[in-house]
C-alpha cells in the first residue's frame, strides 16, 4: 500500500531542494487546481496543459529559492510563477517553452479523453451565463459597440460607420464596454 504524503505544501517544496523526488508530491498535490487555474482563464485544454507543465517545470528548477513563510506561502509562490505565465501568454498568444526545454521535457500531447476532463473544468455553462448577464448589463451604446468589433470582428471604422458615430468614439465606446464588462465579471 502506497503512503500517503502528509507534509505540507511548503515543507515538500523546502524539502525538495534537497530531495527532488519529493518535489513529485508537491507536484500530484498542486497539479489539478493549477490546471483548473489554466482551464478557467484560456478557455484551451491544450494550453492550460502547456501552461501548467510550463509553470511546474519553472517551479521546479527555482524550489531553491522558494522561502516558506507559513501556511499558504507555498501556493502563493507558485500561482505568482502561473500568473506570470499566463501574463506572458496572454501577450504573445504563445506559451514559453524555455522551462520545460532546459529540463529535457517534452510537450505533453493530449488525447481526447484528457481534453474533455480539462473541458470540464471549465464548466463553460456556468462562464456563459455569466458573461451574458454582464454583456446585458452593459449600456445598449457600449453593447452594440461591443458586437460589431468583438463579436462581428469589425474594424473600427466600419464599427463608427454602423453606429453612425467617430471612430474615436467607437473605439471609446468599446474600451468603456470592455472595462465595464470586465469588472462585472471579476465583481
């Protein structure tokens, strides 16, 4: 029968600059909850997968550095690593594979089993209720902005022309629809 780990986060994680084979509980421990955090912000099996092996590769070859300063700090070291991850991503459209090359990882390919269990972290139903409710929420101006350049992809000046309006206005209106939709969806 196989033991089960009861150390903490932040003592496997110090533990493992001395023992890297404890870094792998650490890992099956923190592997489900970081891949959800992916899931639920990309809206992409693959990526969150890509995401997560890059954000455990990245924690793994820093553990040195990890301090542990009580309960929690464990799970705040590595989400910072995640949320710099996806910072990245999410500006360059491309996850940074540089930790997972320096480890000798290789991409993880998932099957179509893999990708509805990631899917179903995401529970979209939920995510589109909401988004409609803010998107409802939001001034019939900014909404319709909104459609024309999110939705419908228009550039801005086929969006002022539609809404009969300047283009600053429109790009205004829809940075205003943006910052409010984000915030009610954050609230």
């Amino acid at each position: 029968m196989e033991r089960r780990e009861t150390r903490s986060d932040e003592e496997l994680l110090t533990a493992s600059a001395r023992r890297a084979d404890l870094f792998v509980a650490f890992y099956d421990r923190v592997l489900p909850g970081l891949l959800a955090y992916f899931a639920r912000r990309t809206f992409d099996a693959q990526v969150a997968a890509d995401l997560t092996a890059e954000t455990l590769a990245d924690a793994y070859a820093a553990r040195r550095r990890f301090r542990d300063r009580g309960p929690g700090s464990a799970s705040a070291w590595l989400y910072t690593i995640a949320t710099r991850k996806l910072g990245r991503y999410l500006r360059r459209r491309r996850v940074d594979d540089a930790a997972r090359r320096r480890l000798s990882m290789e991409r993880i390919e998932l099957a179509p089993d893999d990708v509805q269990r990631i899917e179903a972290l995401i529970d979209f139903e939920h995510i589109g209720r909401e988004v409609r409710e803010a998107f409802d929420a939001l001034r019939t101006d900014q909404r319709e902005a909104l459609r024309l350049r999110v939705i419908e992809g228009l550039p801005y000046h086929d969006v002022a022309r539609e809404l009969g309006c300047s283009e600053e206005t429109a790009r205004a209106r829809v940075s205003r629809g943006l910052r409010r939709l984000a915030a009610q969806l954050d609230g």
